[in-house]
C-alpha cells in the first residue's frame, strides 16, 4: 500500500568525536523516506526545499522509487539548514545552528494523485502543518502516524494536542514522553498519551531500544549492541520509516505485525549510524537488511525449555 | 547442584521518593541466597555479622532453606551498616553512612560441609576476601561468579584483577564495565573483560535490561517495564542470585541455558524493587515467578512471519 511523508528535506552539517560533515543532505523526512523506500514502492513525499538544493540529492530520492511531485523548489529560497555537534558519548549534542528558511512559511500541498495514500508519516515538523495535512485529504489514511519532540511542546502545545486527537500511533523518545505525559514511569506515561489520541505509542530508547504500548499490550525490542556508533543523526526518522514502511508494504495493522516492524526499524536504525548522515541508506541490499533483522533474532530469542 | 554464596550480611537505612525505613535486613548475600533459595535447594552461605544482628533475621533465610553454618556471628561485634538515599528518578542514590564495623577485618571460614559446592558466587565485596574464599576450597567449582563494584576499581584494582583471572562470569553494571574495560561501547568494554579472566560477562543495564556476553555471541534481556519501582536496593543481587540459583538447580552452564538464567534473574529482580528491602523475597510462590516468567516472554516474543 501507499505510504505519504511529511516532513522536512534539508541540509545538515554535523560534527561527532569521528569528524566533521559540509552542508550534506538531511532532514526528517529524507531519512523516513529513504528507510521505507526499502519496503513500500510507492513512497510519496511532501516538503519543501529552496533552489539551492541540489538536483543529484533530489536524484537520490527518486532513485529509491521515491515520488517527488509533492517536494516544492521554492524559487530564490533557501533549504531548511540545521548543524549539530555530538558529545563524546554520542547520547547528547548541541544544536550549532538553525536556519528554518523556507520551512518558516512551510504550506503543505498534498497533490491529487496522493490523495489515496493509506498510511500517512507526519515527520517531526510543526503540529500545526501536520494538521493540515490530515485536513487535505480527502479520505482518512488506514493509519496515521506521527513524529514530534520537546520544541513543540514548548511552543505549540494547543496545537500538538489538537493533532495527536486523530493520530493512530506516536513515536517519541523517553525524555519526551515524560515531558507530554507529566509521568515519569514510562508505562504510566504511555497510558497517559494514549487517552490523548494515539492509541499505539512507540516510545525510543536510543541505544536502549524501543517500547511498543499497544491497547493494553507491550513489546520490547533492543537495539543491537553495536561497537561503533559514528552519527546518530536521523536514527529515530530511520526507525520510523522503516517502521512505517514496513507496515504499508504488508497493509497489516495488527499488534503482532507492528511488532516485526518495530524489528525491521530497529535493523533500519542500526545501519543509519554506521556512516555519516544518511549515507548508509543509500545503498543497502534486501540480503544486508534480512542478515541485520536475523541478528535481532538471535539477539533476543531464548526458550524456556 | 550446591551453590556457595560469600558476601554481605548487613542493616541497611534506607530513604527512597516513597519513605523510609530503620534498619532493616540487607548486604548482597542476603539478596542472593534468598533469590537463590526459589531455585536451588542446597544453598550454602559465608558471611559475617555482630551479635546485634536478631536472630528473627538469621530465621527467615533458614525458613528460605539457606545453610547458615558458615555464618559467623561475632561476639560483641557490630554488624555492617549502609544507610543510603535515593533521587527522585530512582536510578542515581547518594551513600549517607556506612559503618564497616565485623567486616573490617572479614576472614572467611569455609565449613567442611561447603567444600564439594559445584556453584560459587563472590557476592560484592574486597576482592582479597573473594580471593581467599576460592584459594580455601579443595576443588574448583564447576562454577565461579563476581559481582564487584566501582569502589573496588578504585582501591583494590591489583587485588580485583587477580580474582577476575580465577572466574567464569562476571556481572557488573554498565558503568563499572566501562571504568574495568577503559571502553565506552558496551561491546568493546564486554571483548576486554573476557581477556581478563571471565569468558562470561554479564552487563546490567537497570531499567534498560541486561546484556550476556558469552564467547563471541550476545544475549539481551529486557527488563520489564513497571509502573512503580518502590526500592531498587538489591536488584543487581536478586538478578545474581536468580542466575546463579538457576544454573545450580539445572547444572546446566550451556549459553542457552544462561539465557534461561538471565531471565529468571530478571524477574527476580523485577519483584525485588516492588517493596523495601528484601522483603518481597520473603514469600513469593513458584505460581507467582512462572508468571512473571511468562510476562518476559511475552514482552519480547514476536515471529518474523
């Protein structure tokens, strides 16, 4: 089934302990996209960029059967710029610099032949234009998922609260599922979250894995231990993504299969960090990608008897 | 199979977000052998207390079936006293008081009846005494586990790596393993220590589960998500002495059954930091841990297809 991304495609420079990156292609909604490109074939996509954005990166994109009629190339615009710099243990970085550019006045236009989409991403962008998207289209998407983090919480609280009501899952990371659910036990604060709307909520650990709350169920996966973590950027869009992708290519919404997807994510996720940026994504082969998923296997699989 | 246990016997004071208490029954052999007592039925202690500590308390580990003839009680002697107070968030404490007091000058006595013990476990405490304690046994264990801490990496760091040349398994939080390895990724820290002397080690993570490190393949446990953690004290005990006490009961030191073992550990643990102290260990019931068992599995069971 079809898989519609909102979210941003920018430039991102970025430092870690291994070096330092130029102005390289970024954002949420590449990482997402990217990710579930290696599951869903029809992979349709709504952002905006500014025309210095370059055509070989746009290129990527389409070479992974992303459709692009729905990225805007405002003229005379300049691209969403974000750089960062991670601390020693790659857990914590500092925001360097934001430059919101042509996102600041980011309209969404969901073009007619999206319209159809089944499963719709709403990547980590303001809660107001995440609403409007839901509101132009035509048919309520199968699923709707969503994306946010402390920012908007901070400046735009009404409206995320308005967006989660008619969201069907929510993927955050532990610190922001306190801070929207005023709990510090994440059991607690999924419960809380979920009588705000959504009513599955994957909550991400980082290295520590990642919580599926789903009605009254759990499922946990980890992550796999790995030896090397050269650049967390875009690991949580690449969870999602592969989450995401995962299910519209199965069209299966069913508890036991977001549980696989939660796996196929992680093994995403896994491979995002090995490189700088979202290198790593461009070319993986489905053998790589089903070799990473049975290392979860083994990873966690144990009888009782 | 037996299991020896060697370690602490002490009051603990302690101060949590959800109250305090005086002094109640604590140290790490405590914790271990009543955790221990669910699985295996020969469970051998050595430890030292003052003739302070009640006799009420040396009870209920004989009720649990503990074999307290190497526990020395000393005349006029104070028993070993930790009074500590936990943050807000549960995961960080601050150490108030401690008073030796008996285990200053701890010589541990093995009886006769101890030494054919297949399983020994060298609960936290001077790596001098858990050397001693393996130099006085005429046989080697099937079976060596330790447990140590920080606070001996920092004071007794020769002694510690000539006991960790002697043992099978270690166990060790995720901190202390990257202090002993002088590695930050887990993995990295885990490949040093088995060059160390431990072809097992076992990293504690807390909340976030526990990683096994077993020649070149990794096992991870989740630690189940609870909605209230009442008193974390003993928890990495409780988890060791489930292991071990596993192990014992099966004879059985194949990496799957460690597995096993690391999971009866986790729930163990899981009941431990439901009430103060030790005291949910006093009555649990085969019924209530097989549950528990089964919440693990659910937790982290899916099916590829």
């Amino acid at each position: 089934m079809s898989l519609l991304t909102v979210g941003s495609v920018a430039f991102d420079a970025l430092e870690t302990p291994f070096g330092k990156t130029d102005k390289i292609i970024g954002g949420a909604a590449t990482y997402i996209t990217l990710s579930a490109s290696y599951f869903t074939k029809e992979n349709n996509l709504v952002a905006v960029v500014g025309d210095d954005f370059p055509r070989e990166m746009i290129d990527i994109l389409k070479d992974h059967g992303v459709n692009t009629d729905g990225l805007e190339v405002r003229r005379g615009g300049k691209t969403f710029f974000w750089s960062g710099k991670y601390h020693n243990d790659m857990n914590t970085r500092d925001t360097v610099e934001v430059q919101l550019n042509v996102m600041a006045d980011f309209d969404p236009v969901v073009p007619p032949a999206y319209h159809q989409s089944e499963f719709l991403m709403l990547g980590n962008t303001a809660p107001s234009i995440q609403k409007t998207v839901i509101e132009r289209l035509p048919r309520r998407p199968k699923l709707i998922m969503l994306d946010t983090m402390n920012f908007w919480m901070d400046s735009a609280w009404d409206d995320l609260l308005e967006v989660l009501k008619r969201v069907d899952v929510i993927t955050i990371n532990d610190e922001e599922a306190r801070q929207l659910s005023g709990e510090y036990a994440l059991v607690k604060a999924a419960a809380k979250i979920q009588t705000m709307g959504p009513k599955t909520v994957i909550i991400k650990k980082g290295e520590h894995g990642a919580l599926l709350f789903h009605a009254d169920s759990i499922f946990f996966a980890p992550a796999l231990p790995l030896e090397e973590v050269f650049d967390p950027t875009g690991a949580g869009d690449t969870f999602a993504g592969g989450f995401i992708g995962y299910l519209a290519s199965t069209g299966d919404v069913s508890f036991n299969n977001m549980k696989r997807g939660i796996i196929y994510g992680s093994a995403m996720a896994s491979f995002c960090v090995e490189k700088f940026g979202a290198e790593r994504l461009f070319n993986l082969t489905t053998e790589e990608i089903n070799d990473r998923v049975l290392k979860f296997v083994q990873l966690s699989a144990f009888e009782l008897q």
